[in-house]
C-alpha cells in the first residue's frame, strides 16, 4: 500500500491534518513522521527518503518552535527558507506537510503547565548549557506526535541528546510510535550538516569543521584508561582555532553519562558543543 497523493498537500491547521489523516483511515504503523524547523538540507531529505522506504504515508512538519530556543537571538536568527523548504520536501516526496502558525501548536499559550520529567539527561551537556531546551523540545514533539499519531518518528543522529530525550518522552506518552534514528550527513570536509551553518560566512565555515576535526581526532587517540587528556587537548585544539568550546566531553553512549576512565567494552560517544562567533554548533561521534 502505497499513498501516492502525486504532489504534497500543505496543512496549516492541525485540526485539518488530523481529520485528514483519520478520514483516510491510515493505520498508525504505515505513518512516518519528520519534523523540522524548516531551513532544510541533505539530512532532513534523508530521512524523508528513509520514511518513502517504510511507511505509506510521509508527514513532515516545520515549525521553528520558539519554547526550546534558550537565546532569542539565535531563535530570531535561526535561518527561514520556506519556498525551497517546501521544494525539497515535494521532490523528495513527502506525501503531507504540517505548515502551522503558532496558536495552532500552542492554542493556550506557550507557557505550559507540563513538566516532562527526564531526570538525568536533562541536567547535562545540552540541558546543562542550553536550560529549558528540553522541555521546548518535548513539548512541541509531545503536541506533533498528537496531531499526527504516527507509527515512527524520524530524527537525525546530529542531534544524539535530543534523540536520547525524545525516547524518554515518547516511550511513555507514545509507546506505539518508534524512533528511527539516521546518521548524520556530512559535507565532504566533514562538517556536520546543519541548519545554523547557513549562518556562517566564508571564514567561518573553514572554522565549523575543526568541530568534526575535534571528534574525529578524539576518535583515532581514544584508548583503554584515562581520557582526561585526550578531551583537554581537542578542546585546545579549538580554543587556539578560534571557537568557544561549551562542551568536548566523552560520554557512554547508551547512558550520558561522562567518562573518566574507558575500560574499553562500553560504548562511547564523543560530543562537542562549540561557537564560530555567535552561532552554536553541535556535533558528536561513535569511538
Ligand atoms: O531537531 C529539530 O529540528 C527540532 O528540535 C524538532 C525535533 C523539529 C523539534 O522542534
């Protein structure tokens, strides 16, 4: 069973996508679901290919969603290309796109009551720079998945936090949704693809990829014992490049949680935090 509605149809209103959905009777398990924040690249047209693989029905969704930006500069900065957006996400054949304006996500406000308990995760690296993030993050997908009910939600690697907090929330809210997470694309030098880069002039997009140069590096010299040193140095690396580093930890990739001491059988994952000027990047790498 495929979908096939030939060109995408726009939603604006969540009401309408949700009648639009049920009346066609689609089946949770046969709908993906990709949500954005527009500004689209290679990465989110990834997983827009990799929903067209399994499900009948491709929803995609762009909302820049103004509860989990922690800074209103970067939110009132973060890049809009909505004509090209909605180019891409036809031809790559995305079947339905979730276009709201904000009372539509937050009839009542955008203050909420909700809380979203997510313990640890919350408190470090991202929730630790960036406070409040998560709980922005939660409560737009929490409000998306409810619109859309969909059997699997799409997001990309880059973002590995966010993945870990979004299965916190969805595994209780959402148990019938799964989360498929794609790896992140790359430019050819590395770079983590990204819709802040679209921020960066010539000079600073030749500083970006130290990010992945960081990770990469912390990846070759990773051994069994202590990495103290090993973080110390990626994160002079950058410094003496010009970047102000948030964060270059090594963490356990199922967990977070950080590691001093690598007994060489738990999984690792680098993470880097950094700005080229006033735009944040982020990246991090399986070691
Ligand atoms: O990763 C993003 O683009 C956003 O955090 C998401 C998941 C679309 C929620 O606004």
């Amino acid at each position: 069973l495929t979908f096939n509605t030939l060109k995408m149809i726009i939603f604006k209103k969540a009401e309408d996508i949700s009648r639009f959905i049920r009346e066609k009777s689609v089946a949770a398990n046969i709908i993906g679901f990709v949500p954005t924040m527009g500004a689209l690249h290679a990465g989110h047209v990834s997983l827009v290919d990799m929903s067209k693989h399994t499900d009948a029905l491709t929803v995609g969704s762009i909302f820049v969603n103004p509860t989990q930006f922690n800074d209103k500069k970067d939110f009132d900065k973060y890049p809009s290309t909505i004509e090209k957006d909605i180019d891409m996400l036809e031809k790559a054949g995305c079947d339905l796109l979730f276009l709201p304006g904000l009372t539509e996500i937050y009839p009542g406000g955008t203050k909420t009551e909700t809380h979203y308990d997510l313990g640890y995760l919350e408190t470090i690296l991202e929730g630790k720079y960036r406070p409040g993030h998560f709980q922005g993050v939660c409560q737009v997908v929490d409000r998306l998945l409810d619109i859309v009910q969909p059997g699997r939600l799409y997001l990309g690697k880059k973002d590995y936090q966010q993945c870990m907090v979004l299965k916190k929330m969805t595994a209780i809210k959402y148990p019938n949704t799964a989360i498929i997470i794609a790896p992140t694309m790359r430019e050819p030098d590395g770079l983590a693809m990204s819709s802040r880069n679209m921020r960066l002039n010539e000079e600073e997009r030749k500083l970006a990829v130290k990010i992945s140069s960081a990770l990469s590096f912390i990846k070759k010299e990773t051994r069994k014992g202590y990495l103290e040193d090993i973080k110390e140095r990626a994160k002079q690396y950058l410094v003496a490049e010009g970047l102000k580093v948030d964060y270059v930890e090594i963490a356990n990739a199922s967990t977070l949680e950080p590691v001093e001491n690598n007994n060489g059988n738990t999984p690792l994952v680098a993470l880097i935090a950094a700005f080229v000027n006033d735009v944040r990047l982020i990246d991090n790498m399986l070691l």
